[in-house]
C-alpha cells in the first residue's frame, strides 16, 4: 500500500516523533507506514485523515498487488 504520509508531515512540519504522539502511535510505527511495511487499521487512517484534513485515499493508494 503507498502513501504520502512523509508528503504530509512536510506540509505540516511533523517529525515522525510529533505525528506519532498525535495519533497515538509509537515513532517505529509511522516510519513502518511510511516504509510501506505495515498498513494502518481502519482506526489508524482515519485518525490520520483527520490530522491532514484529507480523505483517506489521499493519503493511502492500493496497489496492484493489495
């Protein structure tokens, strides 16, 4: 699954220390998403589409393989 949660912290100038502490996460958490080693629960993305004020399929994309 691609995403561009990095894109987004940029955008709002969050370490992965910051964006975790926001959604409740741990920091090895969001590089694993980021990393495309892990997919969010539904829970997850969710709570990251109301941090960037985005629609989930802005921030993650189902690839082929998914």
């Amino acid at each position: 699954m691609k995403n561009n949660i990095k894109v987004q912290r940029a955008i709002f100038s969050l370490t992965q220390q910051d964006l975790a502490e926001r959604i409740g996460v741990s920091r090895q958490t969001i590089n694993a998403l980021e990393a495309g080693k892990y997919v969010p629960s539904t829970v997850l993305a969710l709570k990251l589409s109301k941090l960037f004020d985005k629609p989930v399929n802005e921030i993650f994309e189902l690839e082929d393989e998914d």
